[in-house]
C-alpha cells in the first residue's frame, strides 16, 4: 500500500533539521511541567512532550498521572506558546488528549507492537488532521511497523512521521535499546517521504550517550529528535538516568554537525570516483563468495562420501577465532566480521545439506 501523506506543518515553527521535541519521560507535578517547559522555552525548543499515560514493564511502576496532567500541558500551551505532544496506548487516550487541545500524539512501541491496539487508535482519529508519530515496535519487525502507518493511512489519516526508538535485545549492550539504524534506513528507502525522529533517551537509557546517537541520526540526514528533559533528572519519577536538563539538552544541540544532504558538481565527482571503486570491490567480494560456496559443494560431496556429518563445530570455533584475529589486523570491527561469517557459515551449511539431499536422491534412484 501506497501511504498518502502530507507534511506534518506547525505555524510558528521552522520544520527543518533537526525538528526537537522536547520534554520529561513523565509530567509528575504542576510545578515540575511548568519549569521544565520555561527552561525549554527559553532555549528554543517549540515542542513540549511529557508522558501522561505510561506503559510500564512491571505492575507497581509509576504509570504516569493520568488525564489529570492534561491541564498542565494545556497550561504550557497557553503561557509558553509551545506545542503539546502526549503518548496515547488507547480510544480513550486519544479522545482525553483532543480535548485539552493536544497537538501531536505518538504511539508508544509497546503498542506499535500490537495491531488492535493501533486500530483502535486510527479509529479513535479518524477524520483528524492531527500528526501522528508512531514508534518503531519493540522488537525489530519493519513490516509490522509499516503496518501500524497503513493503519491510520486507511483512517484518513495523513500527517505522519516515525520515531526510532531502537529495539529491544537479550545481550548486553551499552545501549538500552540497540539502535540498528538498518531498519529505520530500509524505512527511509521504502517510505522516503516519512519524516523520521530518533529517540536518543531510549535507545541509549543512559544522558552521557544522547549526543552521539543524535550525531548519528544527523548523518543519517533523518529529520528529527525526541529528547527527556527534565528540570532535575535526579529526582525524575521514571527513567532518570535517560534524561537531561533543558541547559544540558541546549549543549548537545549546539554540538551537533548537521552535513548537506545535497552533493555539488565539484564533489560529486570525487563521490562518484569512491564510489565506483566500492563497486568494483563489490564484484570481487561477490567473486569471492561465489568461489567460496562452489567450494563448500565440493565439501559436501566429500563428506557424503565419507559418511561425514554437514556441521562441524570445532572447525567453525576454529573459523570464527581466526577470523576475529584477521579484522583485528586489518583495523575491521571484529563484531562485524563476525556476524558476516555467521551468516556466510550459516549459507555454506545451507548449501552443504541441499548438495547432500541431492546426491542421496540421486543414489537411491539408482
């Protein structure tokens, strides 16, 4: 399905890179909503976003406040000028959110995750001309998340825009939530005109780390951030240690290298240049494989000669070993190389098994 979107459009404020939405994990207190949105005021940002209703992992958790914040976002509204935005998991949510004259909504991944939850969202906003950020689902499934966008599309709805929020995984990783800026550049790819914020305070869980992943998502050239700002991280009610000052929030953006997306005569030639030469690497790599798996053929006749089984584990410890030491040497990510030759392992056993199938169908035949 075709998505037809328009651009999501807010008078007063310049939509360009990057577009900052700004505000606390959880509007806790009157108070704290007012002075953190004063700080971010004054700092610029033109979006307040604070969580009223929040999903949490395990039951005692602080769940947010309830409808009963929506007042003092209404407030923010009236005093700084600012745009509201609240997360919604629900019909009724997005009804409670219409009428404090909330202005953008975004579907948490927890709820992107699950499909009749998203439907009752589109419905809930049919006939609305109001934006719509839906988060990337909890686990890394493009399609689904494409999905829950065909969802408010088919219910008219058509100011859209993504947040990458990054997905959950079971290793340990200095991240909260991994990023693998893959997805959302496939998302790019297929859906080019989708705006797309990253959310740095998820996907790192950690305020030393939000630089760095806002760089990233700059060269990425997407187009926006969703950042926790709180007047005093340290005594947040949930997710401190994601969260920055609105004084620290202004330092990391003014760190920020925004690079043009636009290439000149002058240094499209250069570009071209380089960028031949990875295709040519590209073939041989490609050469490469393919002399590889011919190979892998050859064992698998070998081995169905010798009554020997496909998968042999020593040798593959022996490989993965080896081939970490080699990226070592040649400055590679070890990391990568080794998930290549995960997946390169993965092919040949593949192959080796389909070749052992054959030669047995062929014997019995005989």
């Amino acid at each position: 399905m075709e998505l037809k979107l328009k651009p999501i459009e807010l008078p007063g404020v310049e939509m360009k890179r990057p577009i900052v939405i700004a505000g606390p994990c959880s509007a806790e207190t009157d108070e704290q909503v007012m002075n953190t949105a004063r700080e971010l005021a004054e700092n610029g940002i033109k979006i307040f976003r604070a969580g009223i209703w929040k999903p949490r992992t395990r039951p005692g958790a602080f769940e947010g406040v309830g409808s009963a914040g929506l007042p003092w976002l209404q407030r923010v509204k009236q005093e700084t000028g600012m745009y509201i935005a609240v997360e919604v998991a629900t019909a009724q949510h997005v009804y409670e959110a219409i009428k404090f004259g909330v202005d953008i909504v975004w579907i948490g991944a927890r709820t992107t995750a699950n499909p009749f939850a998203v439907q009752e969202i589109a419905d809930a906003l049919r006939g609305s001309d109001m934006p719509v950020l839906v988060k990337n689902p909890v686990n890394p499934d493009l399609e689904l998340w494409i999905g829950a966008f065909e969802r408010l599309n088919r219910a008219g709805i058509c100011r859209l825009g993504a947040i990458h929020r990054g997905f959950s995984v079971y290793d340990k990783s200095r991240f909260r939530n991994h990023p693998q800026w893959q997805i959302p550049i496939e998302l790019r790819r297929r859906i080019p005109q989708l705006p797309i914020f990253t959310d740095p305070s998820h996907i790192t869980g950690n305020s030393n780390l939000i630089q760095e992943v806002s760089q990233d998502a700059m060269d990425l050239n997407f187009d926006g951030l969703i950042i926790e700002s709180h007047e005093c991280p340290a005594r947040a009610w949930s997710d401190a240690s994601q969260q920055v000052t609105p004084a620290h929030l202004k330092i990391i953006l003014n760190s920020l290298i925004l690079r043009d997306h636009a290439i000149g005569d002058k240094s499209r030639v250069t570009l071209d240049e380089l960028r031949a030469q990875i295709d040519k690497l590209d073939t041989q790599i490609l050469e490469s494989l393919a002399k590889r798996m011919n190979i892998s053929k050859e064992i698998a006749k070998f081995k169905y000669d010798h009554n020997i089984t496909v998968l042999q584990t020593r040798r593959y410890d022996e490989i993965l070993k080896s081939r970490r030491e080699k990226a070592e040497q040649f400055k590679l990510n070890p990391e990568f190389v080794i998930k290549v030759y995960e997946d390169i392992h993965e092919e040949s056993v593949n192959t080796q098994t389909a070749v052992m199938k054959q030669l047995a169908e062929e014997q019995n035949k005989e």
